[in-house]
C-alpha cells in the first residue's frame, strides 16, 4: 500500500477510498497490472465519461495534454481532477461516487456494481472551481500537516525542531512531553500551535539553559572547593605544624600511662584527656625523651613542650615507686598516704582481702609467715589515682610478683639448689638483697648463704646470723643492734641469730638482680662478709679474717665521722 493522500492521523486507509492503492502513477496500477501499453484495464474502459466537461476543460487548460509525471492519457481521456473523496471529520465520505480518472462508465466501479451505494447515479459534488486538486505523486506533494511559523503564519519548513526534553523547557515530566497522549497524534504544546505559546516554550527553554548552566558552575566550584579543602587538610597533617595549645594550661587532671605505652599512645591518652590540642604536638616536643609509665597529674589545655617537661618532673607524678628491698610495712604506709586513707587502712586490706590477691598456693599453705605478702609487691612503679581502692593496689603488684617470678620454674631451681619450697627461693632473694646492698656484690653473698645452709658449716653450725633479720622483726634498719650473745635471747622464728637455717619466709621484696643471683650464686668458699664502702666488700672463709676486716669497716667508719 502507498501513502498518496494519506491523512496527518494513524487511521488505515479506507477500502472505499478511491486513491487506495495506487492510481497509476509511473505507470502501475493498483491491482497491479501494468499500463505502460497506453490502454486502461478493462473495468475501467466501461465505465461511462463524466459528463462534466468545464471542469475537465479548466483541468486540462491548467495542466495542458500531459499527465502527471510525462504520462499520456489513456482513449484521449483526462483525469478530471474528481478522484479524490471529501474527508469530514477524519472520515471518509462514502456516499458521494468517485469519477474515475480514465474515460469509461461510472456504473462499474467496482466489479460492476452501479456507482452509489444504492444503484443510482449521484451528482459530482466535486465539478466546481473550489474542488480539490487531484492527488499528487510523492516528489509533488507537501506535507500535510505543516506548522507555522511563529508570528508570521507561514509554513517554515527550514526551522529546526525545538528540543522538548522536559529538562529544558520547564515542563512537567509525567504526561506532558511535547506531544498528545494519542500514539498518532503530532499534535504539539504551546497554546495549540499558536504564537503565544511558542514563545513561551522558548521564553522557558532559555531559563532551563541558563539554569542548567549555573548548576553545572555550582557542581565545578563546589568539587574544586572540597579538593582544595582536603588538600589543604593533606597537606597540614603531612607537613604542617601540628595543632597546639599556648602555655602551661590551667587547672588539673589525672591521667595513667600504661606500661609499654609509645609516644603516639600517651599523646592519644592527652589529647583525650583535654591537657594537649594534638596527639602530634605531644610527639613533636618528646621527640629523644622516654616518659615512664604512671599516674600524673597535669594542668589542661597546655603546649606539647610543657606537657613533656611536666611529665618529666617527678612531682607531676602520682605513682607509687616500690625500690628493690622495702619491706610490706613501708608499702602499706606509702598506699594510704597516696590514697589519703586513714594510716593502717591498705594493711587491714591485706590481712582481710588476702584470699582474693592470687597469691600461690606454697605461700598460702605455708606456716608461721609474719605477713603473706611478703615478698610479693614487687619493686615497680604503680600508679595510683586518686579513689582506687587499697586491694586494688595489691592485687596489681601481686600479678607483677607471679609474672616475675613464672618466667622461672621456682620448684625446680629449689629443687636443684638444695632447697624445700619456691617461697625459700625468694626469702634466699629477699636476704641476698637486704645484705648485700650493692649488686655487684649479690653473686658471693648469694654464696654466703648457701655455705652458711649446709650441715657441714662449722663456722656458724648452721646459722645465717645476719642482722638484717633482726631489724625485721624489729621493724628497723639499724647497724648496731647489740651483742650477739643478747641477740640469740630474742626468741622469734625470723631471728637468724636464734634458729637454724631460713626464716619462715622474705624478710622484703627482692628485685630482679638479687633474685637472678639467688639462682646462680658465684662458686666459692666464703662465709663471712662485711662492706668496708660502697666500692668494696670484703669477704672471708675464716672468722678470725673476717674480725680483720670488721676492723676496716670501723676505722672507716671514722673516716666518714670527722
């Protein structure tokens, strides 16, 4: 099928059409059969001439003896310019007969039928000077729905169609896209074609545009503002100053430093707390200085120098610093005086919470001990902040004692030096440490004490005799504390002078150094000692060499009183 004539709408061609199919342009005819002999098909030879001869003369007048497209006509005949129906209302108009373009009989129009519907011959509504123009072949024809130009009327084939995205003209997006709802409708917006609503269209087009302009602006400072920004942020993390206060702050604070923490840590554990601005301000200022671990109590809002040379002044620390070789009593003291408690307080704690301190089952099964815990708050530094509770404190310096002492099979290095127990191990320790004073003398009074323990000491059959046993049951530390002969009166299970071989348990805490020559002691015959100054101790297998050197010591003595 062809489209000659056909309307703007998408309604099919109408079987009684005239123009349906073809009506022998270039020489075919719609039922095709080929008319290029110059002779029509025979159905229309018998059709009756119109008798309408003025409007064939003005047609032929118009369009000379030729036809369409250099065709002659076929039996002399013209097309008479009536071939073509009257549509009303995008119907067509079937009751009015068609002439046909070849001369012939009207009656035969189709089969043989007579011209109308009802077998009568109509008159030609069409042999006026107002008719319709016959069809046109494609190349001749215009189109059929042409829309004017805006305020002018006129047909403007050459203008570019305007974009309809709803983006750009303004529009709604849902139902109103440029176009009827119909699927065959061309029908466009903007006031039913007329010139107002054109404008308006362009008038809104041109508002779009600008804004989509200024958005796509936005978006581009917007991204280059935000890359600057952190780059800006990049750069002054990587390279600039870090963010510090000024000063050394206001105010107080306590804060705890864990053991094995790193400067990036307690920088951290600072800036938390509100004492530096920055974690790296921190850094930068301890750059080469170690800072220990402990409670501190530090003004906030203060520079990084001044945080670091705060905690570097042991004032600015609230720890508890057990050195090597004190005694329980002197630890419960300090507890109390750091916790502001009441004197005697963490020394009741330790009596009634003792159970729930971890302490080892050889110490807790043990007889006789004077205080449990003895030997067992190892020499450490502890913080301690203000509102902790005493038990609190002893638990951590016992767990520092068992992980001490476990790196250590206690039970087979007594075993093998001779000894019952792990806790005589570290009472040995607790000796070593209270006796020798110096560490590079640990190692041969460790030695002392093993020769004095074996059953063939003759000179002290048995006996340790060591003064500092005496000054802990005493709870003193003095040099001169009387004969020897009034020192074996006092009866006391820790008195040295009195029994034989070990007190019930240490008589301190001994640090790492004494208890590592507690483990090894240096080989040799000694058993006797004395320290004549801090560089030298002399030592003798001998009584009467030992009353030698006790002789030393007090001329020395003298020496250190003038």
């Amino acid at each position: 099928m062809t489209d000659y004539g056909r309307g703007p709408g998408s309604e099919p061609w109408h079987p009684d059409d005239p123009l349906y199919g073809d009506q022998g342009w270039e020489g075919q005819a719609g039922t095709g059969q080929d008319f290029s002999s110059g002779q029509p098909p025979q159905q229309y030879a018998q059709q009756p001439q119109h008798q309408d001869y003025g409007a064939q003369a003005q047609y032929q007048q118009q369009y000379g003896e030729q036809g369409y497209e250099g065709q002659q006509p076929y039996d002399g005949q013209q097309f008479d310019g009536q071939g073509a129906a009257q549509q009303y209302g995008g119907g067509w108009d079937t009751s009015q007969q068609t002439a046909m373009p070849y001369g012939g009989s009207p009656a035969d129009g189709y089969g043989g039928t007579p011209s109308g519907y009802d077998g009568q011959q109509h008159a030609d509504q069409y042999a006026t000077a107002d008719a319709y123009p016959p069809p046109q072949p494609p190349s001749h024809r215009r189109d059929p729905d042409p829309e004017p130009t805006a305020g002018a009327g006129q047909w403007d084939a050459e203008a570019p169609e305007e974009e309809k995205h709803p983006f750009f003209t303004g529009e709604e997006s849902d139902d109103t896209d440029g176009y009827d709802d119909e699927p065959g409708s061309r029908r466009r917006r903007g006031g039913g074609g007329d010139d107002g609503g054109e404008r308006r269209g362009k008038g809104k087009k041109k508002g779009r545009n600008g804004c989509a302009c200024l958005v796509v602006s936005l978006v581009l400072f917007g991204g280059l503002g935000g890359v600057s920004y952190f780059g800006y942020q990049f750069w002054q993390g990587k390279f600039g100053a870090p963010a510090d206060f000024a000063g050394a702050g206001s105010g107080s604070t306590q804060i705890e430093v864990p053991p094995g923490a790193g400067l990036a840590e307690i920088g951290n554990i600072l800036k938390k707390a509100g004492v530096v601005k920055s974690s790296g301000a921190f850094v930068s200022a301890a750059q080469g200085k170690s800072v220990e671990a402990g409670v501190y109590t530090l003004p906030k809002e203060m520079s990084g120098a001044n945080a670091v040379e705060a905690m570097l002044d042991p004032k600015s620390r609230n720890n508890l610093i057990v050195p090597p070789g004190k005694r329980n009593v002197w630890v419960y003291a300090e507890i109390d005086k750091r916790l502001e408690l009441k004197e005697g307080t963490t020394a009741a704690a330790a009596k009634t919470q003792l159970k729930s301190l971890n302490l080892p089952s050889w110490v807790t099964e043990a007889k006789g001990l004077q205080d449990p815990l003895e030997g067992f708050l190892f020499p450490a530094t502890y913080p301690i902040a203000k509102g902790t509770k005493p038990e609190s404190v002893l638990k951590k310096m016992v767990a520092e004692a068992n992980k001490e002492y476990g790196r250590t099979d206690l039970a087979a290095e007594a075993s093998r030096l001779g000894l019952k127990s792990p806790l005589e191990l570290i009472t040995v320790a607790s000796l070593v440490q209270a006796e020798g004073k110096y560490k590079h003398d640990f190692d041969k009074v460790s030695r002392v004490v093993y020769n004095r323990l074996k059953e063939s000491n003759v000179e002290t059959v048995g006996r340790l005799e060591f003064d500092s046993t005496v000054n802990y049951i005493k709870s003193q530390s003095r040099l001169d504390i009387g004969s020897v002969d009034k020192l074996r009166e006092l009866k006391d299970p820790y008195n040295t002078y009195y029994i034989k071989g070990l007190p019930p348990g240490p008589i301190g805490n001994p640090g790492q150094d004494a208890l590592a020559s507690a483990l090894k002691p240096t080989p040799g015959p000694w058993y006797y000692f004395v320290s004549i100054t801090e560089e030298e101790t002399l030592f003798a297998e001998t009584n009467r060499e030992h009353e030698r050197n006790r002789q030393k010591y007090l001329e020395q003595q003298k020496k250190s009183d003038q």
